[in-house]
C-alpha cells in the first residue's frame, strides 16, 4: 500500500508476493492467500511474466496445504508458473513448479507436508 502511495509500482506484484510467502511461513495462510492473489491480478494486468511465474507459484504452494480439494487448483497454478518460467528461462522456478507437481501426484505428498 505504501509503494502504491508514492507511486513504487515496478515490481510491486514481486513484493506482494514476497509478503505472501512471509506470511505463509509465519501461518498465516489466509492472508497469504490474499496477497498472491493480488500479486498475480496485478501482475497479470501489468503483463510482468516473471512475476506471474513467482506468483503463480506461490499460489500452488498456498492451495497446496489446503487439503485434497485444492489439490487441482494447485496444480493448476504450478502448471501456470511452469509455463511461464519455461518461456522465460527461469529454471530454478521451473524446477520447484515441476517438484511441486509431482508432489501433488498420487503417491506424493503436498509440498512444505514432509
């Protein structure tokens, strides 16, 4: 909010999603639920890719650990931020997206579970 208000806006979604993560590990998973939402639509509206991978992501991690019946929505936004981590060269991001998929699989476990 404050970067909006002095008019910091380049890679804002970036720390928006930065702050989701934060607030996941401190488990608060609501409010990081929240903030990458935010950080995607705002990514997606500004066109900013990578942050659209990062945000993706972290939307895949967050619906992760809510149970089996996010599982699909999660894989639908790991499979989100492969694609665009692929386009873009991001190969750690890639990498983590397509762990987390495979986590999700049948015979794994949701990802941060084990």
């Amino acid at each position: 909010e404050q970067a909006d208000a002095t008019g910091l806006v380049a890679h804002h979604a970036l720390r928006l999603a930065w702050l989701g993560e934060a607030q996941l590990r401190a488990g608060r998973r609501d409010a990081a639920l929240e903030l990458a939402r935010r950080a995607l639509a705002l990514a997606e509206e500004r066109r900013e890719r990578g942050q659209i991978a990062y945000a993706a992501c972290l939307l895949g991690d967050i619906l992760a650990r809510g149970g089996a019946s996010a599982g699909a929505d999660a894989g639908s936004a790991y499979r989100q931020a492969l694609a665009q981590a692929e386009v873009l060269g991001m190969a750690p991001l890639a990498a983590r997206a397509r762990c987390a998929l495979d986590a999700l699989s049948p015979s794994g476990a949701p990802p941060g579970t084990g």
